[in-house]
C-alpha cells in the first residue's frame, strides 16, 4: 500500500471514530460536549525550479555574456566541471489538500471540573500528489488532554501547547497551574516529551525530515515554568524552559525569558520583553513598544531586536546567526466615522556579520517597510479596504497592493471582491515576480450549526529573467469550506474554561 | 419596462388607501352644531345618559328620517354605533349622576355639558371629553400626562383588564414626560417609580404596561417583584423599546473594568445581561458566569453584546500581539481559547489566506529573509518549507555551485553574510552535509563557520555532540 492510500485508508478510519465518538457522546444525556468540525478543501498550484545540466561542449558563448545553453538558458560551469548546470522553469505542480479540523470539548463527566479536550485534523491531498505542504501524516492530534480546573488550580494531562514569550511548545505530558486571583498571581510547570517546533509531530517523524538530514533518534524531554504577576496597572512574568535529548541527557535548548507591561494610563501601556538564550549564552529576541488607543487612534513606537533561535541538535546555532535591531512606528486614525487610515513603518539592521570579503561587496545589511492603508464603510453592508506595501533589504524585496470590497447584508452573509498586484525581485537571483489576484469570497451562515464558504481566485503570476529562464504562471484557485457547530449541555455552570459556544464558527471572531 | 412596473406597484399601493378614504367620507357623523337649534336637551336623543341607564345612549336610526325623509330632506345613512370605542376608561354614563360638581352656587349635579361643551357653554359645539375635564375635578392641577401617578388608576384600567383595547391603540399610548427624564432607563429612574408606591407596582405602570414589556430587557424579572406583580399581556409589547447601554459602557476603561465591577456587585450587570451573554465575548468559565441568571422561561432575553475587539486590537494588532500576549495571557484567556492561537500557529493545509495576505506566496522571501514575524512560531522548516521547496525544485540536491544565486557571480565565496543575516531562510532549502562540505575540521575546506557571539566552552558544556558534527571526537578546548 502507498502513501498515498494509506494517508486515505486512515482519513477514512479517523473519521469514521470521530462519527462513531460523536454518535456516543449525543447519546450520553448527562454529558455536555460542544464539537466543531471545520471541513476545507482548495485547489492550488504552484511552480518552482527544475535543475538541468549540459556538457561543457553544448554551451554557447556570446561576447560580453556569459554562456548559454543552446536554448538559452544561463548556465553555470564551475571549473573543471565536464558540465554546466542551469535552472528551467519546473513542473506544474498541482495539489487539492482537503482537511477537516474537529475540536471536542466534553465535560459533565461526573467529577465538577473534569473535561476532556481534543484538537485534531485529519488530511489528504485528493489529488494524491501532495505537492501542497501539511496533509502528512493524514491524521495530526494538535492537542489531546483531560483537564480539572478548580478556582486556584488547573490541571492538565495529555497532548497539549503552552504558549509564552518562548513561543508556543508543544508536548505530551503534563501541566499545573496554581493561581491566587485576589494577589494577581500564578505559576505554572509543565514537563512532557516536546514536539517539534511549529509542528504537532515529534522531531522523530520522517515527516519533518524531507530532506534527509540529521535527525535525532529520539523525543526530547521539555520542562518548563513560569511565574506571573498581574495588577490593574501592571504586569510581569518569567519563564524557563528546557529542553533534553533522553538519549544523550544533553540540552537541545535552554532559555529564559522576561516580560512586562506598565499601565501608567488606562489608553497608555509599556510592553518590553526579552528572553535569554542560556545554552548559546547570548540574548535572543526582545522588544519594547508604548501604545497609545482609544476608539478613534491607536499609535504604538517600538524597537525590537531579531535572533533566530536554534536547537542544539542542529549545528546552526555554531554559524553565529546574527541578529537585526529595529525601530517601528504604527498609526490608526478614525478619520471619520466611515473611513478608518492607518500606517506602519519600520525600519532594521543587521549587526556585523563579520563575514565580509573582498569577493563579495555591497550585501544589504539594512532594510525598511511601510505600509498604508484605510477601511472605508461607505454603508453599514458595504466595506472597501486597501493597503501599499512596500519593503526592501536584504535577500528580497517587495511592493504592491492588496484591495477588497465587501459586502455584508447581515451577520448571515458576506461576499467579497478581493485583488491584488504585487512583485517581489529578489537580491541573489534573477528572478523578478509579480502576481496579480482577482477573487471573490462568500460566507453564508445557513444556521447557528453550519457555515458554508467558497473562494474562487485567479492568479496571473510571471518571473521575469533576462534569460529562457523567464515564465509566465496563471492558476485558478478554488476552496471550499463547511464548519458545524454541534454541541449538547443546557447547564453552562459546569463547564470548564477554555470553551468556546459561539455560534456561527471561530472564523467568526 | 422597470417605470411601468414602479407605476403598477404604485397603483396597487394607491388604490386600496384610495377606496378606504371614500369608505370613511361616506359614513355620515352627525353635525350636532348644525343641529343646535332642533334640540333643547342633550338626553331628548341620548336617553341613557340621563336618569334611566337602561335606555339606549343612542338614538335610533329612524329618527333621523323624521326630517330626513327625502322629500324635504335628503335621506342620511346614519347608524348608531354597535359597540363602544376601545378604551381603557374606567367611566360609565350612568356613574354621573354620583358625581356632584362643586361650584361658586354650590354643589350642583355634573351635566352632559360639563364634559362634551366647550369652557363657554356655547350650545351643541359639543366635543369629546377630555382626560382634563376629568382632571379638573379628580387632579392636582397638571397636566394629564403630568399628573401623579397614582391617579391613572382612578379613570383606567390596567392593560391586561382593558380587554378591548387592540395593538394599535397600545401602540398609540402617549408617552408620559417623566420617560424622557435622563436616567428614567435606569433603576434608579423608572425602577424607583415602579416600586415608589404602597401597591407591589405602581398604578401608573400597570396602566400601559404588562409583564411582557418588561421582559423585553430585564433579565432578573423573576426577581423583581414589581415586575411580578404585573399581569402577562403579550399587547404590552407594542410600546417599543430598545435595551441601551448605560453610558458606562462607553467609558474608555470599561471593558478592563466591567469584570471587577461584575465581581463587586452583580445585581446590576443581572439585570441586563445573562449568564449567555458573557459567552459571547469569554470562554465560558465558572467565574464570569456563576454571578448571573442563565437563560429561561420568565426572563427577560436581556442585552446581546456583540463581540468586538477592545481598542488595542487595531489593524496591525495580529503582528505584535505576541508581546502582550505573553505579558498577560490571563487577558487574553479572559475571550479566547487555545484553538484559537492554534488556527494560526498550527495552520490548516487547505485555509484560504488569513493572516497572511493574498499573493503572499509571491512574495514570502522579502518577509522570510529578515523575519518579519518568527516564521517557526508557526510552520516548521522540515515539514513545511523543505516539503514545499523541495516540491518547486528549490532544495539543494546535488553539488553546491550549481548557480541558483546567480545574481551574485561570487555569492558562493561571499555567502557568509547572507547566512549569518538569515540562517532561517538557508535551511528551507540546503541542509546540514551542504554546509559541511566546507565548514568541517573533518574535511573540505575545514572553512570555520564561527561568528560573533560564539562560546565554544559553553556549548560544548551544554552539548558536545553539535560539537561533534563537525570536529568529531576531537572538540577543541
């Protein structure tokens, strides 16, 4: 059996449990479970690269160029080499990833606080190419958990993420928070088997491991605490987190963080925030930024600096990832009761690489964006928005529009134009993109149940080099979307947080 | 086409307001001030008005015929009324004869004229009565709408006992000055004078209104006795009325503030909101709910809050959000729940654009290269950008140099910076033996990839088997 079968063998097996689980638990009377599964599929398409190579003898040489080959190709030839490499345009690469995303919350299981939670998404590209990133494996628990909540305490055991400063961890174990409201403070431990970063797959899984590299051969054990403080006026709260490889019993990482917030003013806040990286010994990302909002102006100042954090089972860390500092500015205005302005700007630089030679002048070590853009509510139904953006440093720049008009009858329903035209060159290759999107979105509420959606947009892409190499790339994009709301249990004094009885689908919110 | 349409519609629009108005000018009202000089006395016509109740308060038809004939004059369609007009009015014709009237002669019997002539006695210009005729005997002197509210029981009936009285007319009630005073919405406004009085609800409330009205916004009503002690009548409910918020809502600090007021008293929030109608905005939590009514029977539906994001939240929020998020996640766990971090930071293969805005595909690279946002809070780099650039023919596969960044003719020698700016962006598509190739003391060009801020000591303590990659069992130091 492939992959591919396979990924759908077990798509079909999951949704048929999760059918199964959902017909029991309707039957379970003194239970109350809120179930919301959110069911999309799109058509997409993509084209990259293809690396090609000629004999060194098939190059064609044109004075004051370099060499070619016979279809016109720029190709390279390393000295020495019998061949010269070139890139053609590639493949067509077309992919229809069609998910549903469940999320179940049962409580009333006899025990006043006790719930159950899971998070979950099952995936299968139905073209069976899986060109188009995040259907493998067919079936991803997000979070998993049984959880008892108290006043002062919440306990939590399972698949589960925990979001802080150091980002958002994912794990398979266990979580204790203690909370003291009337002082305004909490702690929190956590300790389990991590997940992979940005994933809900261990660093084992083949899956996020395309390429073959080095891999370890086994979970790393994640540890964490934080401790918070929170008053009327202000905030501060650490956090430490460890990881470490069971196998050797050494640290993939090890980090610190602070963070803080001051209300000197109920419209004005100081937020700062920095965290230390223990096992490089250096600092990582950190900020500061004083806001200032009410209902017609928000405007904040900041600067924040840049560090890319990296495990220690990988060797990045050793390359000395250099950080970016910037300084950013952002400004919304209700200029008039229809039409909202708004701005933002930033600008960064990178400190010293020392990586500089004399081969090799002039890299962009700085950069800047801007954007600026209004909502105009022309009538209650109708929205227009539109943005410029522009940014340019180094690696890539960007610059375009993006625009919508739509329109909103009622909460039932919504359609939208959207469009936009943006290009993109870049610094270290030929490659001049620009794409322009016209589309169109629905959204129809055909019940407090069930929320039906379709795109449908069309993209004119084109990458301009000053070789065959240049291309022209148009795509239809269609999706669909389906989300039911299903949920059973009059008496909402037992349920715990963390629970959302919203109808109409989060998307909503 | 569409004018001769509009016309239809409007014909059809027009028309039965046309035959209506012929209807009503064809019905005959007796002129009685034409009439002045035919007759001496009010009960000659209207016999149950004066001393013997049980004879008719109206003439017969066929009197009219004794002048109208015909001959002499023209016949008139004329009918007395079958029933009298809907009314909340407690008066009755034959109640008169107990009402004296004081006088500057003395106490004297009330007549017809008292009530249905003008102030100067004129003859026949008679006129309905009116609440003030009333009032200048059983009032204080103000005006009608004005008057003390214990009064309204003396001449009307409580609405649910004012069967007659259709929708229409309850919707025509006039509204009494005191519920234009500033604050009358509040408790301490209409609240106060519903209670004020001995009876369990005020004679001026029940007048106009019944049970339903107030349960159009009380939510507590089960708790409120005044409210209880008015009858159900689903007529109460054309007076129209509109739940507002106090103008505390409004205060800049209200949505940070309104959970420790809610905690200090919650009778007041009760009164206005459900238990739901926290769920609208919070994860529903014991907390926040336990302190108000859930939804029932016999409650008031009460405010329905439309969720929207406190004033922080502006258009560029989503980009910074992470600062205060991890500053205070009690706030934002106040209305929102895991899932909804994880539909962005652990994103869905098949959702539309979201956060990121249509066409960013295109033109990733300028805000991937010197992250503009932490790309790995959610993607990660194996799973989603090798499979992906893999895909495009973007992963480095054989032999480096084969002129990818042919932008830069020596960008293999000079790529230092480049890595060192974006080590992120490199490993979406080369992977560790790439760079190894030349950044090994094993082999290649034993090139040192070591830049600023390196401590080899610390990171030999904290795991030597990066170390290892590189220098195999021989980690310097």
């Amino acid at each position: 059996m492939g992959t591919t079968a396979l990924n759908r063998t077990l798509s079909a097996g999951a949704a048929g449990a999760a059918l199964l689980l959902l017909v029991r638990v309707g039957g379970a009377g003194a239970q109350g479970y809120h179930l919301r599964l959110d069911t999309r599929i799109q058509s997409v398409s993509f084209r990259g690269w293809a690396l090609d190579s000629i004999p060194v003898g098939d190059t064609v040489s044109t004075p004051g160029e370099g060499p070619t080959s016979p279809d016109g190709y720029a190709v390279r030839c390393l000295d020495g080499a019998s061949y010269c490499a070139f890139f053609r345009p590639g493949p067509e690469r077309r992919s229809q990833p069609l998910t549903t995303t469940a999320d179940l919350t049962l409580w009333g299981l006899g025990v006043a606080g006790l719930s159950m939670h899971a998070l979950g998404r099952l995936g299968a590209d139905v073209g069976g190419a899986d060109y188009w990133p995040g259907t493998d494996p067919a079936v991803q628990l997000l979070e998993g958990y049984a959880q008892y909540a108290t006043h002062r305490a919440t306990v939590r055991l399972g698949r589960q993420t925990v979001a802080s400063r150091l980002g958002v961890t994912g794990f398979d174990g266990a979580e204790v928070s203690l909370r003291d409201r009337r002082r305004g403070l909490d702690v929190q431990g956590y300790l389990g088997w991590g997940l992979a970063r940005g994933g809900v797959l261990p660093v084992t899984s083949p899956a996020v491991n395309p390429l073959d590299d080095f891999q370890p051969v086994s979970r790393q054990v994640v540890a964490g605490a934080e401790a918070g403080w929170r008053s009327s006026g202000a905030d501060a709260r650490i956090a430490y987190q460890r990881e470490v490889d069971t196998k050797t019993d050494k640290f993939v990482s090890e980090r610190l963080a602070l963070q803080g917030s001051v209300r000197p003013h109920e419209r004005v806040s100081l937020t700062a925030g920095a965290d230390y990286d223990i096992a490089f010994g250096w600092w990582g990302n950190a900020e500061a930024a004083l806001a200032y909002a009410d209902r017609r102006v928000r405007a904040q100042v900041g600067v924040r600096r840049y560090r890319p954090h990296f495990d220690l089972w990988t060797i990045w860390g050793a390359f000395s990832p250099v950080p970016y500092r910037a300084a950013d500015a952002s400004l919304s205005v209700v200029a008039h009761r229809r039409f909202t302005a708004r701005a933002r700007y930033e600008r960064y630089e990178f400190d010293d690489a020392e990586a500089a030679t004399p081969l090799f002048q002039g890299a962009e070590s700085t950069g800047w964006r801007w954007a600026l853009g209004g909502t105009l509510t022309p009538a209650p139904a109708w929205t227009v928005d539109g943005e410029y953006r522009s940014e340019f440093g180094p690696g890539a720049s960007s610059a375009g529009f993006a625009g919508s008009v739509a329109y909103a009858p009622s909460r039932r329903l919504s359609i939208a134009l959207t469009g936009s035209s943006v290009k993109r060159p870049l610094e270290y290759r030929f490659n001049e993109a620009v794409a322009h999107t016209i589309g169109v979105d629905a959204e129809f509420e055909a019940s407090t149940a069930v929320r039906l959606g379709l795109s449908a947009s069309r993209y004119d892409e084109s990458h301009d080099r000053p070789d065959a190499a240049a291309y022209d790339w148009d795509q239809l994009r269609l999706a669909a979307r389906v989300v039911l709301q299903l949920g059973h249990g009059a008496d909402l004094r037992g349920l715990p947080p963390s629970i959302r009885m919203l109808p109409g689908g989060r998307a909503e919110r | 086409m569409t004018v001769r349409l509009l016309i239809a519609l409007a014909v059809a629009i027009a028309l039965p307001a046309g035959l209506r108005g012929q209807e009503a000018a064809a019905r005959v009202r007796f002129d009685h001030f034409k009439h002045r000089s035919l007759f001496p006395t009010c009960v000659e016509c209207h016999q149950g008005a004066g001393e013997d109740p049980d004879l008719p308060i109206w003439p017969e038809a066929e009197s009219c015929a004794t002048c109208h004939d015909g001959t002499t004059r023209p016949k008139v369609e004329w009918a007395p009324p079958t029933e009298s007009r809907p009314s909340n009015v407690k008066f009755a014709h034959d109640l008169v004869s107990m009402m004296p009237r004081k006088t500057p002669q003395g106490e004297r019997a009330l007549t017809c004229g008292d009530c249905h002539l003008p102030a100067d006695g004129t003859w026949m210009a008679v006129q309905r009565a009116t609440p003030e005729g009333c009032l200048s005997c059983h009032g204080t002197g103000a005006a009608h709408l004005a008057e003390s509210g214990d009064l309204c029981s003396t001449c009307h009936l409580p609405l649910p006992r004012a069967k007659r009285l259709r929708v229409a007319d309850v919707a025509a009630f006039p509204e009494p000055p005191s519920h234009e005073v500033e604050g009358f919405a509040r408790g301490t406004g209409h609240g106060a004078l519903a209670t004020g009085t001995s009876d369990p609800v005020a004679a001026s409330c029940a007048t106009c209104h019944a049970r339903d009205f107030c349960l159009t916004c009380h939510v507590d009503a089960p708790e409120q006795p005044a409210i209880q002690a008015l009858a159900l009548d689903p007529r109460s409910l054309a007076i129209a009325v509109t739940l507002r918020a106090p103008p505390s809502h409004a205060e800049a600090g209200f949505l940070r503030e309104h959970g420790a007021a809610l905690r200090t008293d919650a009778r007041q929030c009760a009164t206005c909101h459900t238990r739901e109608s926290c769920f609208a905005c919070h994860a529903p939590s014991q907390p926040v709910s336990a302190a108000l009514y859930a939804r029932a029977p016999g409650r008031g539906a009460g405010a329905h809050p439309v969720r929207r994001p406190p004033d922080s939240h502006g258009a560029n929020f989503s980009r910074g959000h992470a600062a205060v998020a991890a500053s205070t996640p009690a706030t934002c766990a106040g209305c929102h729940v895991r899932p909804d971090c994880l539909q962005c930071h652990r994103p869905d293969a098949a959702a539309t654009p979201g956060y990121h805005r249509a066409g960013f595909l295109t033109v990733h690279p300028a805000s991937a290269y010197a992250r503009e946002t932490s790309c790995s809070e959610c993607h990660n780099v194996g799973s989603f950008c090798q499979t992906c650039h893999q895909s495009a023919g973007l992963v480095s596969t054989r032999a480096l140099g084969s002129g990818y960044h042919d932008a830069s003719p020596f960008f293999i020698v000079g790529h230092g910076q480049a890595a060192r700016q974006s080590l992120e962006s490199c490993t979406a598509c080369h992977v560790e033996r790439d760079c190894l190739k030349c950044h090994s003391a094993l082999g290649g060009r034993r090139a040192s990839p070591h830049g600023p801020g390196f401590d080899a000591d610390r990171l030999r303590s904290k795991n030597p088997e990066m170390c290892a990659a590189c220098h195999g069992k021989a980690i310097p130091g």
